[in-house]
C-alpha cells in the first residue's frame, strides 16, 4: 500500500510539471489542471473503493509552508531601484485599495443578508478579498518583466495586507484608538525583527562552511515565521522584506555594514539559495492544489444555491481591480484578469473564529470563487495578444 502511494504521488507530481512547462503554450493556469487532476483522484480512490484517512489537518500545513515559499521566491526576483518605485508605489495601491473596497462590501453585503455583525461580516469577506499569490506568481512567470513585476509585487503585497487586516479584525474583540496603537506597535516590533533576523540569516548564509547550509537557512526562516505568527505578529511582512534584502545586494553594498557580509561571496551563495527556493516551491505548490483538489467535494463544487453569491463575488473582484488599475493608469490587459483566490483563501477561511462564522460565506462559496478566478485567468491568458501573452 505505501509503495502505491509512493509511486501515485510521484507520477502526480511528474504530471504537476508537465502542467507547468505547457501552461505557456495551452495558456490554461497549472492551477486548474491541478485542482481536476486531484479531483480526479478523489472519484477513482471512492470507485475502486480505495480507503484513504482525512487529509483535511494536512491542508493548512502544507498551504503555510507554500506561503513562506512563494512570497519568499517572489521577492528574491524584486530588484529594489528607484526606477523601480513607482511600480511599487502603483502595485501598493492597487493591493491595498482593491482588499480594502472588496473587505468592505463584501461585508456588509454578509452583515445585511446573514445574522452576523459587521465586524464578523468583514472576517468573513477577507479570504475572498485576497489575491493568491501562490496562483498569481507562478501564473505570470511568462509575461512581459514590467507585468510580471507588478503582479509579484501586488499578490504579495495583497497576502501581506490581508493578512494584516484579517488578523486585526479577527483578534481583537473591540476595535478603538488602543487596539489601532496596539496593531502599529506589532508593526513596529515586526519590523525591528526582520531586520536583525534577516541580518543574521545572511551572516550565517556567508559563514556556513559545511555542505548543508541552506536546509537550516530555510528551517530558520520557517521557524521565525511561525513564532511570529504564534504572538499575531504580521510574519509574512519578515519574509517579504528578507528576501528583498539578500535579492538585491548589489544595490546595497554602499552600506559599511553590507561589506561585512562579504557580499562578494554571498551572491553566490544567494545565487544557489534561488534555485533551491524555486524547486521546493514548485513541489509544495504542486502538493496543495492536489490535495485541495482531492478534498473538494461534487455538491460543494456544484452547489447551486451558493453559484449566485459566488458569481456576483467574482463579478466584484474584477470590477474593483478594473477600477483601481484604471486609476493608476495601467493597462488592463492582462493585469485585469490575473486576480485569482487560492492558497491564502483557504488558509485564512479556516483561520475564521466559529464564533465568527456566516452561513454566506461558507465552503462552497470559497471553492467557487477560487474556481471562477481561476477559470477568468486562463480566458484572460488566452484572449491576450501575441507578443504579450504569458
């Protein structure tokens, strides 16, 4: 049996890359073919009547480690120029302003229909307000550099946010002038951390002499993000920022304190950390859209009572986005589309209070908001002109 299993995972995971390297050309998001294959995999193990236990706790652990992946991966490809700010100044806007706008209708659209307050409203219209970065990134590896800039910037911007907003609403009980004072210390506090531990991780990236030194480089990172995480500390903000620092140490070696890290040396280093960054990534993004594949069930997917909701969702999502990429004066083509839910969704629908709960916002609703984005993506991708497309 764990022989089969084996062999079962690997030729999912053979097949993940094979999705992967032909998305450019079939213009269909790795992401789709990942979700059918896993449900796939689901209706033959019920058919053949294969015993297989509750994967459902492995869903959250396996999506965590591939956020820290993911936005770390997407930040080693940042460079930090001047030329670059307006870019992020734009990408920041878009993030922030679009998650905002959608938190807040979206929530009071639950506070209106369902028997849940305001504050429990916006907890719940937060997962649906997120760009998935896990989706986005790996989607826009093929578009033009500026576009895939700004889709890096703002998916990761976006989980960070969110993240943010959704922790803010979710922990604190009452929301007044010393909650806000609380939150900006943790901001503070977060801050001041990153740049110590991400100071220390590059030392300790340019001193390892023995032949394993990245496994406790990545142990760490995991290990600070989670104990972060553990004091509602905004963890993803650490991440985002370590890996815009040892991405760009040529813009930094101005800095005395650069120097002492012999950046010479560490750009090499740096270089071998991408790659191996980038191939763990690509497994745990694989595992999770398989197994959240594998876990959707038929009547969630095809709810009919929940596809009005999940349609007008969607509808809302590319509005805002339009609206905003409007306002910035980007092109909509194709950074309109690229605005998919997914892992972070899903991580931070199960993170939701039961005290906080709605009925509106329940699983069906998620999975089809993922699949729409998802399915509005790839149209995107394919409508694309030559020359432009992804």
């Amino acid at each position: 049996m764990s022989v089969s299993i084996i062999i079962t995972v690997c030729i999912l995971l053979l097949l993940a890359y094979f999705f992967d390297i032909t998305s450019s050309k079939t213009k269909i998001p790795s992401i789709i073919l990942l979700l059918i294959l896993g449900w796939f995999v689901k209706q033959g193990t019920e058919l053949l009547k294969i015993s297989i236990p509750n994967l459902t706790p492995i869903l959250p652990v396996v999506g965590t480690i591939g956020l820290i992946l993911i936005v770390l991966e997407g930040s080693l490809e940042l460079e930090l120029k001047k030329t670059k700010l307006p870019l992020v100044g734009k990408s920041a806007i878009v993030s922030l302003f679009s998650m905002l706008l959608m938190s807040f209708g979206l929530g009071y659209a639950f506070y209106y229909f369902d028997d849940i307050s305001f504050k429990d409203g916006l907890a719940n219209a937060i997962p649906m307000s997120v760009i998935s970065s896990a989706v986005a990134i790996s989607s826009a590896k093929n578009l033009i550099p500026a576009q895939k800039e700004f889709i890096t910037y703002d998916s990761s911007l976006s989980d960070v946010f969110g993240v943010l907003f959704f922790n803010f609403i979710t922990l604190h009980t009452v929301i007044d002038m010393i909650t806000f004072g609380e939150f900006f210390l943790d901001l503070i506090f977060i801050f001041v951390i990153s740049f110590v531990a991400t100071l220390g991780l590059a030392f300790l990236l340019s001193k390892i002499t023995h032949r394993v030194k990245f496994a406790p480089i990545i142990l760490l990172i995991i290990l600070i993000y989670f104990i972060s995480k553990e004091y509602h500390l905004p963890a993803l903000f650490f991440i985002l920022l370590f890996g815009l620092f040892i991405g760009n140490l040529n813009e930094l070696k101005g800095y005395s304190f650069i120097e002492k890290l012999k950046p010479e040396i560490l750009e090499k280093e740096v270089h071998k950390f991408k790659d191996l960054i980038s191939e763990f990534t690509f497994l745990i993004r694989a595992l999770f859209f398989l197994l959240f594949g594998f876990l959707i069930k038929t009547d969630e997917l095809m709810n009919p009572k929940t596809i009005i909701w999940s349609v007008l969702i969607t509808i809302g999502i590319f509005f805002v986005r339009g609206f905003f990429l409007k306002l910035v004066k980007l092109p909509l083509n194709p950074l309109l589309y690229i605005a998919p839910r997914g892992l972070i969704t899903v991580l931070l629908f199960v993170s939701i209070p039961v005290g906080q709960a709605s009925e509106l916002a329940n699983k069906s609703v998620v999975i089809q908001v993922i699949v729409l984005t998802a399915f509005v993506m790839m149209f995107g991708f394919m409508i694309t002109k030559k020359g432009k497309n992804p």
